[in-house]
C-alpha cells in the first residue's frame, strides 16, 4: 500500500474515532434487572448517571435484595454499552483491512 494513502486511512480512521467518542459520550444506556424494578443508566463513559427503584422493594428487610439488583442492573447497562461500543468499532472499520485481532484504544 502507498504510504501517502495509508496516512490518508490513518487520518480518516482519527476522525471517525474522535466522532465516534463523542457519540458514546453522549450514548445512555439503561439497564434492567428484576423484572424491571430497577433500572440503572450508564453513559458512554461508563459512568452510571440514574438509578431508578420501584417504590414496592422500598422495605428495610428488602435492603440486601435492592441493593443485589442495582448491582445486576448496572452490570446490564455496561454489558449492553460494550456490545454498542463493539457494534460501532465494527461498522466504522469494517472496510479499512485492519488485520484480524487489531484492537483500538475505546
């Protein structure tokens, strides 16, 4: 390959990098778990911006439950990110002919 047109490549792969992470930036992705009783959301970041619990596990004797929950909804929200994340990654590289395993930093 042409150095010059790999640097075009390598230009053009920045730019769809820098745009891409202001997207995820943006992204909220919410997560789920018993039932939809609790649902956290995290951004792109991964930074967990809400979390919303239904009054009904609101008991003292429910603590240890609510707090399980929140943390399986959590786990939710960044296992549905990532798979964002990689869906994107894919589909912004899918016809650059990186070499197969070749990982980027996001």
């Amino acid at each position: 390959m042409n150095p010059l047109d790999m640097f075009k490549q390598v230009q053009a792969l920045q730019e769809k990098m820098g745009a891409m992470q202001a997207e995820l930036a943006a992204m909220e992705i919410e997560g789920r778990s018993g039932g939809g009783l609790v649902k956290v959301v995290v951004n792109g970041k991964h930074e967990t911006k809400r979390v919303t619990i239904d009054p009904s596990l609101l008991k003292p004797e429910d603590a240890g439950v609510v707090q399980d929950l929140i943390v399986a909804a959590a786990n939710d929200a960044r296992a549905k990110l990532e798979l964002r994340v990689g869906e994107r990654a894919q589909a912004m590289l899918g016809g650059m002919g990186l070499p197969a395993g070749f990982k980027l930093p996001f």
